[in-house]
C-alpha cells in the first residue's frame, strides 16, 4: 500500500491546516477538506491520496500516442490515469474521469509492483502516467516509478505543467521523460479558462534543468491561441529558453465537452503555427491529431530520418542516436 515517507515530502503542516505540495495550487486544507484536484484530502492532519492505486484507464499505446517522438520509438507505454484533474479545461478529451470530484473506493486497488508485472508481461518499455494529470497521483507514480526501473522499464509523465517545485526536484532518477501541454502565453487563458495559476514557464525550464528529457504539446484552438503573436511567443519560448532541440507538437483541436462553440482546426492553422516556430529555429515541429505524416529529419544534412503515419512508424535510419550519413548526434532517448 502507499508509502508514508513519501507522503511526508508533499505536505506541510500550519497550523490547524495541511497545505499540499503536490501542485501550484498549494492547497491549504483543513481536517476533511479535499484540494481543487478532488484526489488530495487532509485527513487527521496528514495528506490521503485517494485515488493511490485506484486506477480507472489502463492502456498498451505506443509511445508516440503520448506524443514523445524522440524517446524508444516504436515501442509500447503502459498508460494508466485516475480519476481527478488541477485544471478544469472545458475542451479537455478526458473529461469523464479528469472531471470527476469523488473518491473511488469501489475501484479495484492495483499495487505498483502489480502495475510493474503487467507492464513486464505485455513488454512494454515504459509506464506513462496520463490520461489525467499525474501530478495529483505523483505518490502512485513514483513508487511505481522505482520499481519500474529496476526492471529497466522508463517512466513517463504527460502533464499539464503546473506541477510543484518540490515535485520537479524529486522527478530526477525516476521520471525519464515529461511531455508538457503548453497550452498558452497567456496568463489569463490559465486563469480564466483553465482554473489554473500560470507557472507553466518555470515548469519547463526546470524539467529541462534537471535533465529529463522533455516534449511539449500546443493544441490550437481556433479563435483561442492561434494568433500569430501568441505562435511566436510560444515558439520563441521554447527556441530561446528549453532550446531549439526541443520537440514542438501542434495538436489540432476538435469539438467537445464544454468547448463546442469553436470549429475543429483547420490544416492551414496547423501549417501556419508549424511555419511559425520554423522560423524561430525549432528544428523539430511535428503536427499531430490530423492524420497527415511527420518526418524527423536531420538538422545537418537533411535527410529523413523517421517518418511515422498518426503513430505508426514507417521507418527509423538514426543509428545510435545519430544519423546515419553524416553522423550528427540527433537528440531524444533512443534506446
């Protein structure tokens, strides 16, 4: 069952109150009281993890469904999430579970050495905590996490960035790779849309300092972030301060939960973001949710290295993570 120790880290005690260091909430919580996640509680002074090991999506993806298109390509991810979410986006595609504010104590309990064997036995080469944000489960996933790798199984978090310091400081040595939703540059998106602080930025730029290998993922809402200054501030954040190496994913959006008052994004929208960063000196730009194919090419030489269709893998030259003509060193995880 979970572990005390590490409860201890994400919580500090003041007063009559608990305040949740799991997130950039920081959620000050009296005795009863659950934070804005709807996963996190005060109970008799310590913080409860009420979805710990309750899982409610459970999945064999590849990794490029995450998207990570620079980490094992063409290998499998076990993908789990809970119930539970730090954000209230209304256009969210997991909204059925991330949406949901009660425990679910009537969810078979799944222990982390349990989830290593079956990630294990369906030879997965990693474990993506997803589908939710894995920040308010964050326990869960680093004593999975551990054990994992052990076994030399990877671990991978696909979050909204707005996890804690403290978190971050702990991810190094246990999460290997983060794909980060860098939905805005605008703060009042995060504030008034999201329900949510605007700590994104220090986010990213300290899971690239600890060394973690890092995506990030722009879904673009017509009317919402795809002005051309927005595209730029975005594309010229991730150029200028997590480095041009940095894989840029422009994500099509489509109609749904409370968002069904915008068109689904056009391939224009797409291309003129992808144009954008291009400019700016992003060396790696991928469009996703659209169905058309993307290629990592060699940032020297040119050549097509990967090509993928959605998430399928047509080919893969790079050779020891270089590429094969010119012996440039191409950045990501690759074996």
């Amino acid at each position: 069952m979970q572990q005390e120790s590490v409860y201890n880290k994400f919580y500090k005690k003041e007063g009559d109150k608990i305040t949740c260091l799991l997130c950039q909430h920081y959620c000050k919580l009296k005795n009863g009281q659950t934070g804005v996640c709807g996963a996190n509680k005060n109970e008799n002074g310590k913080l409860k993890n009420l979805v710990y090991g309750r899982l409610v999506a459970m999945h064999i993806d590849p990794v490029e469904k995450k998207p990570l298109y620079h980490f094992l390509p063409g290998s499998k991810s076990l993908s789990i999430g809970t119930l539970g979410c730090n954000m209230q986006c209304p256009f969210c595609q997991n909204w059925h579970i991330s949406q949901v504010r009660e425990s679910v104590n009537n969810t078979d309990y799944i222990s982390p050495s349990n989830l290593v064997e079956m990630a294990i036995k369906h030879k997965c080469e990693s474990i993506a905590y997803t589908y939710n944000e894995p920040t308010i489960f964050y326990p869960y996933a680093c004593d999975t996490a551990k054990i994992a790798k052990t076994h030399g199984i990877k671990n991978i978090f696909v979050t909204n960035g707005i996890e804690s310091k403290e978190v971050i400081e702990d991810m190094p040595g246990i999460i290997d790779a983060c794909n980060v939703d860098f939905k805005s540059f605008n703060p009042d998106f995060y504030k008034k849309i999201l329900k949510s602080p605007f700590g994104i930025l220090d986010t990213m730029k300290l899971i690239k300092k600890k060394g973690i290998w890092l995506e990030t993922t722009t879904l673009i809402i017509p009317g919402e972030n795809d002005s051309e200054e927005e595209l730029n501030q975005i594309s010229l954040f991730i150029a200028n301060e997590l480095g041009t190496e940095t894989p840029w994913h422009i994500s099509a959006f489509y109609p749904q939960y409370k968002m069904h008052d915008k068109m689904a994004t056009p391939i224009r929208l797409l291309e003129k973001a992808f144009d954008i960063g291009n400019k700016n000196g992003l060396k790696y730009i991928y469009i996703g949710n659209a169905g058309i194919t993307n290629t990592t090419k060699c940032p020297s030489c040119g050549i097509d290295l990967i090509k993928r269709k959605a998430y399928h893998i047509l080919f893969n030259k790079i050779t020891k993570g270089k590429c094969p003509a010119c012996n440039t060193k191409i950045p990501g995880i690759w074996e």
